[in-house]
C-alpha cells in the first residue's frame, strides 16, 4: 500500500487546549489520519469534552494504553510526563510528536532510545517561524543565535524562575526583560512557557549556544517571538507575533503546525523542508 493511500492511526496525549483544537480538525476529516484515542489526567472531563465538540467512538485511555492504539502518539501534556508518553512509544519503533520540547533538553536517553529502537522523536515548529531555515543553516557553521520573547504577564504565570525574580509579571506597566541566558537555562526556568527556545536550540546551534531574552511586556496581546540568525551562508531576522488560545501561554497556531506536520505524512506535493 503506497503511503498516500494508507491510514495513520493518531492518538493524542494531553486533552487541553492543545489537544482539542487538534482532535476536533483530524475528527473533521484530514486524508490519511484517523483518530483512535486520548489521553487525558481527568477521563470524565476530557469524555464531557469530546461529546462537546461532538467527536463519537474515540476513547478516553490512560497514558500507558496509548501505545498500541496508534501508529503515531502528539504529546502535548505537561513537560513532567514526557517520559512515561515517549518511552514506550519509541519502544515500539513507532514516532511520538513532541510539543514539551524543553524536557528532551535534559533527556539525551529519550534520543537514544529512539535510535536504538528504530523509533522517532519530531518537534514542530509550533509557535516559532522559520526552523527550516534554521535546520538549513545548522548544516553549515552558525555563528550565533540570539531569540527575544514579549508576552504578557499572563502568559508568563506559574514560571519556576519568576521565584528568583522580583517582579509580579500581572502589575507591571512597563516591559521589565525577566531572563537573559541560554535556550537550555530558559528551558528549566519557563518549563511550561517557552518550549519555543528548546526546538529553536535543537533545530540550530544547540541549547548552550542560543541565547534567549524574555520581556514581560503590558503593551502587547500576543505572545511575540523574534529570531536572529548569523551563519556562513544567511543572516537573518524573523519575527511571529502568536495569538493566544485559551491558555495564554500557547498560541492558536501550535495545534495547527502539530496538524501540517501529520498532513505531510499522506500529502502528494510537499512543501518546506
């Protein structure tokens, strides 16, 4: 069966805002996928959910029944559960998409894993722009790369490092630069709020060699991401300014790139790298 013709069989680990948005547009109709389960911490409310959004026969597992019920698993849960999605998934051989990109930072093993089990570990590219042309450049030499996020204080509550930092992100009146460091250090501080630092390290010079500014910033409503690059063969600048979903630490448009990244599996003309 040639692969534009076969069915990936999809399930979804984590049933927020995330993984509604991506469950009600596979559950519409996109050629190729089907969706066969999720996950999620509370079943009664993810079930409440799905008869919501009018979604029939999909059931409602633990993590550790998600396996054998999919040819491909989109974790899209807390960074803290990573490894109890990822690891039988790769165990497998099968591929998980990862969307807590921040923790594979600290979890070399999880690559390894992948490797040695013939499975596979894809970051989209979210809420960030460009990571194509940052993978392209990354085959040659990249000097630098250096990202700067604003987001509002809302999107920026509940951070580990805002307990190092004097500042209440949801009073300020002026924008107030809360981190300075690199992808790696932003990825532990701002585990929930800036896994757009990890795949922009990955896809690039690694998390030690990107270097991450964060703003909490009163004058704007989305969440703003700008991006330099230097490299032997480009330099450029690129700039994404996301709206909000309903959880204000992640755009609308990271659901949507999780779906053209699984549409590329069936697709007969692909586009981007």
């Amino acid at each position: 069966m040639s692969p534009q013709s076969a069915t990936s069989t999809i399930a979804i680990a984590g049933f927020g805002a995330i993984g509604q948005e991506l469950a009600k547009r596979l559950d519409e109709g996109v050629h190729g996928l089907q969706l066969t389960a999720v996950s999620a911490r509370d079943h009664q409310k993810a079930r409440a959910t799905l008869e919501r959004l009018g979604i029939e026969g999909v059931p409602v597992v633990t993590i550790e029944e998600l396996e054998p019920l999919a040819d491909i698993v989109v974790e899209c849960a807390p960074a803290a559960v990573l490894p109890a999605i990822v690891e039988p998934v790769l165990r497998a051989g099968k591929e998980v998409i990862v969307l807590s990109a921040g923790a594979l930072l600290g979890r070399p093993d999880l690559i390894e894993l992948a490797r040695e089990c013939g499975g596979q570990i894809s970051v989209p590219t979210g809420a960030l722009l460009g990571l194509d042309a940052v993978s392209a450049a990354a085959e040659g030499t990249i000097r630098s790369v250096h990202m700067v996020t604003r987001k509002p204080g809302r999107g920026l509550v509940g951070a580990p490092h805002l307990a190092d930092v004097d500042v209440d992100v949801e009073q300020v009146d002026e924008p107030v630069r809360i981190f300075s460091g690199t992808a790696r250090e932003a990825a532990e501080g701002f585990p929930a709020n800036l896994n757009v630092a990890a795949a922009l390290a990955l896809a690039g010079a690694g998390p030690e060699n990107t270097f991450v500014e964060i703003w909490v910033d009163p004058g704007v409503t989305r969440n703003t991401h700008t991006i330099e690059v230097k490299a032997d063969v480009a330099d450029f600048t690129m700039t994404i300014e996301n709206v909000p979903s309903e959880n204000p630490r992640t755009g609308r448009i990271t659901a949507l790139s999780v779906l053209s990244l699984l549409r590329k599996r069936h697709a007969a003309l692909r586009v981007g790298s």
